[in-house]
C-alpha cells in the first residue's frame, strides 16, 4: 500500500486543455467516451500516464489512430502510453458498471438515478485521466439516456443541446466554460420534482436555481431554495463576490457519502440537508440546511474558481468555507450559540482527533487515502486558522486580501501558502511565524497565572503555551497565539487582543483593583485548551456578570469541569453549590433575550465535552455525575423548570431565530422534566400529540430517552407508525433506538437492521445506526463486556467491501484505544486486530487501524 507525500510534489508533466466527455447510460454497461486535448508541458517527458480504476478499457486512439493492445500499457491503477508530439489527442472508451458501485465513489446507480461523486479522486472511476487538481480543463459532457426513466440528464455549466433519439433516447449537451479540476465533474439523470426560482445579481444579471428532488418531495426544497438566494445576497454583501453561471442547480439524493458537493453550477447534496418541512424536520436540521447550502456556494469562488494546488492543501478551500459559511450562519442566526457550537466541534471532535493515533496538521504531510483527511482537523481547526487571520487582520484587512487573493490566483490551483502571502502582502504584515498553524498538528495547551500586588495596583498574567507531542510529530514549537481579553474591574473593564508569539509572555495591567478578573481567550480566539486558575467564585461570577454571552457560557464549561472533578471524589456525595442553583433559578426566572443562548446555559455538558478534558478517560464516572447533576437540577428547581415550560409552552412554528430559542428553552425545561418519573407522563404524551412541528415531538422523546422514562417505547412505536413512509425522518427513530442506553439496545439494533427501510447500501440509514451508536451512547458501547466494541467491529467488516468511505469514518471511536482504561484498551486493541487481519480490507480501513495499532 503507498503513501504519498507532499514533499514528493511535482508539477504535472502534460496536461489536458478540453474534455469532451460523452456518456451512454445504462445501469450495469454505461459506455464512457472521452476525447482529450493533451498537451506536453515538461519537453522531457516521453511516457503519458493517466489514473484510472476499475474501469473496462473498450477502446484507445491517439488522434485518429487505433491503438493495438501491444502499444499501450493497461494495470488496474494506470493507462500508460509512449509520447512524441507536444499537443495530441486521445480517443478513450471505457465501459462502468454504475449499479455494482457501491462505493458511491465516481458515477454511480442508486434509488432510480444516476448520480457521479468525484471529490477527492472518484472521476478515474469514470474514465482514465489525470485525476488531480491541478489539471484544469473545459468540459463538454453529452449524456445519452433512455426518456421515459431519466427525464432529467444534468452535467456542469450551460445545457447547448438537447433532442429526441428515435430509439426513445434524449441526448442533451452541457458546456462549462470555465476551466476545472476533474474533481469538480458532476452528472446526474434521473426523474425528480423540480423546484424552480431565480436570483438576479448585483450586477443585474438573472440566474435560473433549480433544485431536483425525490418526486414528491418538491414542496420540502422551498427553504433551502430560500437559503440559496440568502447565501447568494450575503457573498455580494460581505466578500463582494457574485456568482457566474447563467444556472444554479441543486440535486438532493439519498444515496450519499458525504454532506454535500460543490460541483461547479450542479450541486450534489445529501437530501437531509435540502428536504426540510416544519412536520418532518427540527430546527438543527433547518440550520443545517441553510449552513450547508451556503457552504456549498461559498465554494464557487473558494474551491472552484481558485481551487488546490494538490489534496494536501485541502483546507486553503475547505478551511476558508468553513469559515465563510460560519460567518453567514452567524448573520443569520444567534451570533453567541453559533460560536459556541463552533467552539464544541473543536473541544471535542478536533481536541480529540489531535489525541488520537490520526492526528495530522491542517495541512496534512502524507496520506494513503485522501478521503480519510476529510476531517475536523482539516475543515473547523482550518476555520479557527482563518479566523485567527481575521482576528490579527481585522475585517477590513481581511477583505483586502481576499481581494488580492482572487486578483493574483482566479482560474489557478494554489497552495495554502499562496494564500496566506496574498493577506500577508495585502496588509503589510508579517506571517511568517504565523505559517506554522498549517504544518504543526496537535492542541496547545494555554496556560494563565495570574499576580496581583496591590502597592501597585498592578495584575500581571503570566502565559505559558505548550503544544504536547503528537502521534505524527514529537517536536512542536511556539505558534502564534491572539488572546482576546476583557478585564472585568470595578473601574471600568478593559478589553483587547494580546499576540502571543512565544512559549512564555507576560501580560500587564496597571491601575486595577484586587478584584479585577481577566477573562480570557474570549470567543476562542485561539483553537487551545485553556489552563486557568479561577476558583468556582470566580467562575461562576464571569458566568453572571460577563458582557459577552460566550464568556458566560464558557465559563459555566470551567464550572462543570471543577464539580465532575469533585463528584469523581466524592462518590456522588456531591451536591451542586446554592450559587449555581441561584444562577440557574435566575435564568430560568428572567431568560436573557437570546433564549437559545440561555437554553445553552442551562444545560449539562454531554459525555464528550466532559471526556475530552481526560487523557484517560473515565467513562462510568462522566456518565454517573452527568446523571447526578441532571436530577440535581430537576429536583431542587422543578417548580422553576415548570414554570418556564409553561411560559414558552407556545410557540409558532415557522423556524425564525427568535422560535428556534423559545423551543429550544421550552425542550430544555422538558428535558429535566422527564425526570420526574410517571408525574411527568402526562406532560410528554401532551407535548407529543399536541407538536405540529418536529422539533418539539423528538425534544419528547429523547427527553424519554435520557430520563429512561417509561412513556418511551410506547412513542417511538406511535412514532414508526406516524412515519414509516419517510426515511430521512425514520433515520431519526433508528438513531434514538440506538442511543438507548440499556442492553436492550444490542436487539433493537438487530431488529433495525431487518427493517424494510434499513440498507447496508444506504449511508444514511447505516450512520443513523451505528453512528448513533458509537458515538451518542457511551455507555452500551465502551461496556466492559466488550460487547459494544464486538457489535461496531463486525458491523465494519460487513460495510468495508461495501462502502469503505462509511466503514473507515465509522471506525473512528475504535481508534484511541490508549485513552481507555487497561480492561478497554485491551478489548478495544482485540477489536482492532480483528479488523488488520480482515483479508481484503480497504486502504481507508487500513491506513486508520494501521495507525492505531502502531
Ligand atoms: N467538498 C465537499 C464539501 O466540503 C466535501 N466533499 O463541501
Ligand atoms: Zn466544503
């Protein structure tokens, strides 16, 4: 098996100038001819090789001549042929099975349709070529397919042709004038509903959006439909970019590996994240929706028009999007609740894949298979990095050298370097210690003290950072750090941004009183695990007093860690101090105006937040204290919590900002409410059928969920009934049943698996399962019989032959084994050998158990 480096980097040696792609569709023999303009760039070159993978070669010319067998080299990897000309043409046909890939990698048959997935290395799936970014070449793709069952036969840029074969075929032809990567090649054909609208740009010109769904389901794409043209708006508005194609179209199919894909004027998404309706979708599935469409736009201009250089510099376009569609969201919605869920995908997925055996940095340095690098990693730390960018720059700065980027790179593929130098010379300013985010891995760790001498009135911080070594890279460095403070003082507060550049600094404030409490890193200015030494006094009066919502919130997160810290000690002896229950009393009495944020406020960090914060983490114990904290609170403010419930028990069902806060109050309450056993009943079932929205329905049952409420089997059963014919909201059901955290769950999963809408093809339905189960029930999964690991082990060696991009993200919990302790590590370690000694097990398995077993 081969890893490739970034250091081995070389420029391509030809490249291909048209692609003239034409397609004959049919399910189990799609004929693909593909005319290449070549052209030789390095003279050296005598030897052209193209990338390709389990395709049938049927035919080769090299210009208008016929190539016998013996005159070209053909393996399962490679199409190599001897060159002497500097400019040539290649005629290719190759023949595909699109329905026996399961893979959902290239073009694939799935659900009636066909559907193409060409990032990261999919489209030598489809034809031999050089697959890779910086190949940038104008497509023209002619799809030919049967009329009655693929009405709509789509591919990028503008449709130039379309008529009637008399053989009952349609013929149309697509022209993207835009030169492009391989990677961002899309087509579809099939027979959808077609939701249709239009934008017109600031500059006055009219673009056609089309969005295709499942027939039936036109009704559901309204909101994402909606989303697009706030996206649209909100480019020309903050980045000043307009888009550039006379058609947008968006395709929701439910056979998808990923979230969604930015092909150039032709979207795929994952239907979840286009079908929304307030009967059948929650406000985090409308959120997604909308953030995720943006996403996706935002990428025209950062991924499309100025695209990677190669797959190493992955997060110059996704880091950056990421960044772009947080900050949309951010305009959108609750400012403070959008940071803070940011800040949680860091502290948890992020912190923990830097822990982990696949700790890589930003950029990462050598890869066996590039899908495994589409990560938390790559995409939201590479969202803190442009952030940090933003902070030093300010906006303003930052615009500028956007700007210069687009001026200096539009039409090119660039490396991460490129783009930093373009906000480096566009504001003057010196990056070059700052470059050291995108090639060191691993969390710095951050640490304050904090000296006060009172003659002086003089706070002095002292900062130490120290980034711990990781499973890639022993040796790390000082990285630079913007501290954003506020210094709450009786005086005034103080606020700013600190730079931090080495491994100890001091940071001095003059003139304060004794009482002065900095508060620190605010927003997360920086992606580090902060290390203070506030007492809970302290703490908890940030929480009340801080201006900034998410300092409040943070230091709540610092609160919960002390008193787990202290129930671990205690044997849940502990009791909550008056002062939080005061606060909490407080919030519940007098929500703050951002109800979503108070809602936040209110709640018990789930297992992950409090394991992250562990080398070796403590399973039983999380789980037992979380369980004591939560009846804590529906114990000593029951009355409180009713009340609050009551108060915002109505709510209107359109998804608005100011909604989406009430309900999530209002599920808040309902949540420690379940708590009280069988007086709580009657409130569940009156909130169940009474809903008119998704929202408030599963906030019920995964209320039962937590508390083990009796009421739950009996709902989840109504629940099925209500929804069996719709499977993105079934995937709900499946992965509550498989959050249980009971024994019982190892049956339902059995039975799940045999539901008519559960399929082993269907990476949805297998996520709503497993994922769930793996990740959102700690307790049935780590259980010290090993059952759990058992279950998720020989799941993967079902799924890897099938889909190893789903196998290989769903083996993740597997992999930090050595965070566990012995009696875990050594059944968790038996489950990972059993997958290495798996004939046949894909690279993407492998390279993950590969490292963890190391
Ligand atoms: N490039 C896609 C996205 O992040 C993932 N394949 O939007
Ligand atoms: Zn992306």
């Amino acid at each position: 098996r081969s890893v490739k480096r970034l250091s081995d980097y070389q420029p391509p040696g030809f490249t291909i100038d048209s692609t003239d792609l034409t397609f004959e569709l049919d399910a189990t023999h799609t004929v693909v001819t593909a005319v290449l303009e070549l052209r030789r760039l390095d003279p050296q070159l005598t030897e052209l090789s193209l990338d390709g993978q389990q395709l049938q070669l049927l035919s080769l010319h090299y210009n208008d001549k016929l190539l016998a067998a013996n005159e070209f080299d053909c393996t399962s990897q490679q199409l190599r042929l001897k060159v002497t000309e500097d400019t040539f043409r290649l005629t290719i046909r190759t023949q595909i099975n699109p329905l026996a890939n399961t893979a959902l990698e290239g073009l694939y048959y799935a659900n009636g349709s066909f559907c193409s997935q060409c990032e990261a290395e999919g489209f030598r799936r489809i034809t031999y070529y050089l697959d890779r970014p910086d190949v940038l070449s104008v497509f023209r793709t002619t799809i030919i397919a049967d009329t009655a069952h693929y009405p709509y036969l789509l591919s990028n840029g503008n449709k130039v042709e379309q008529r009637k074969l008399d053989n009952g075929q349609t013929l149309v032809c697509w022209q993207d004038p835009f030169p492009k990567p391989s990677y961002l090649f899309a087509l579809v054909a099939g027979d959808f509903d077609l939701l249709r609208g239009d934008y017109q740009t600031r500059s006055g010109r009219m673009v056609a959006l089309d969005f295709f769904v499942e027939k039936g389901q036109g009704g559901k794409a309204a909101f994402a439909l909606d989303a697009l043209k706030r996206s649209m708006r909100w480019d020309e508005q903050r980045f000043g970019l307009e888009y550039d194609l006379d058609t947008y179209m968006v395709v929701a199919v439910d056979f998808f590996n990923m979230g969604a894909m930015e092909n150039k004027g032709l979207n795929v998404f994952n239907s979840k994240y286009v079908l929304v309706s307030e009967d059948t979708a929650t406000d985090t599935d409308f959120f997604n929706v909308e953030s995720i469409i943006g996403h996706e736009y935002f990428h025209n201009w950062t991924g499309n028009r100025v695209t990677c250089r190669d797959w190493f510099q992955l997060s110059l376009k996704e880091g950056l999007t990421v960044f772009r569609d947080q900050e949309f969201s951010r305009d959108m919605g609750s400012a403070t609740v959008n940071r803070i869920h940011a800040v949680q995908v860091i502290r948890t997925a992020q912190f923990a894949e830097d822990a982990s055996p696949m700790a890589h940095p930003i950029r990462p340095q050598q890869v066996m298979e590039m899908n495994n690098f589409y990560t938390v990693t790559v995409y939201d730390k590479g969202a803190e990095v442009i952030r940090m960018l933003h902070t030093l720059l300010g906006e303003a700065g930052f615009q500028a050298g956007m700007r210069l980027y687009f001026e200096r790179h539009d039409g090119q593929a660039v490396t991460c370097d490129d783009f930093v130098q373009a906000m480096q010379d566009a504001n003057h300013y010196d990056l070059s210690a700052f470059r050291l985010w995108y090639q060191q891995s691993g969390t710095p760790e951050l640490t304050m003290q904090r000296h006060y001498e009172p003659q002086q009135q003089r706070l002095t911080l002292r900062l130490n950072q120290r980034t711990a070594a990781t499973a890639d890279q022993p040796d790390k460095a000082a990285l630079v750090l913007p501290v954003r403070y506020q210094l709450l003082d009786e005086s005034g507060n103080k606020s700013g941004l600190f730079v931090m550049q080495e491994h100890n600094e001091t940071l001095v404030f003059d003139g304060v009183s004794a009482q002065a409490l900095p508060v620190m890193l605010e927003d997360f200015s920086a992606p580090v695990r902060l290390k203070h030494d506030y007492s809970e006094q302290e703490l908890l009066r940030i929480a009340m007093e801080a201006s900034n919502g998410f300092a409040r919130w943070d230091a709540l997160q610092s609160c919960w860690m002390l008193w787990l810290d202290q129930a671990m000690h205690q044997n849940n002896d502990f009791r909550l101090p008056d002062a939080f229950f005061e606060l909490y009393q407080q919030l519940l009495k007098l929500p703050l105006d951002d109800k979503a944020l108070t809602a936040e406020l209110l709640k018990v960090p789930e297992y992950h937040v409090f394991a992250e914060n562990f080398q070796q983490i403590p399973v039983d114990a999380i789980l037992s204290a979380i369980h004591s904290f939560r009846q804590q609170i529906s114990q000593r403010l029951a009355p409180e919590l009713k009340a609050c419930y009551q108060q915002h028990s109505v709510v209107a069902v359109e998804y608005n900002e100011m909604n989406v806060g009430i309900r999530a109050l209002k599920n808040r309450c309902l949540d420690y409410l379940a708590l009280h056993g069988q007086p709580a009943e009657t409130l569940l079932l009156q909130q169940y059928n009474s809903a008119s929205n998704m929202t408030d329905k599963l906030a019920v049952l995964s209320a039962c969920l937590h508390s083990a409420h009796p009421a739950f089997f009996g709902l989840m059963q109504q629940f099925a009934t209500e929804w069996q014919h719709d499977v993105l909201v079934l995937d709900k059901w499946f992965s509550l049943h498989a959050a249980q955290p009971s024994a019982q769950v190892f049956e339902q999963i059995t039975l799940l698996c045999q539901h008519p809408k559960f399929s082993w093809q269907n990476p949805n339905r297998v996520r709503a399962v497993f994922h769930a189960f793996a990740m959102q029930n700690p307790g049935q999964f780590h259980r010290m019989d090993g059952r759990g690991y058992q279950l998720l082990t020989d799941t993967l060696l079902k799924l890897d032959p099938i889909n190893p991009q789903v196998s290989a993200r769903l083996v993740t919990p597997l992999l930090s084994w050595q965070r566990f302790d012995l009696e875990r590590q050594a059944l968790m370690k038996a489950a990972l050998h059993r997958l290495s000694a798996q004939p046949g097990i894909s690279d993407d398995l492998y390279e993950k158990v590969s490292k963890a077993l190391a």
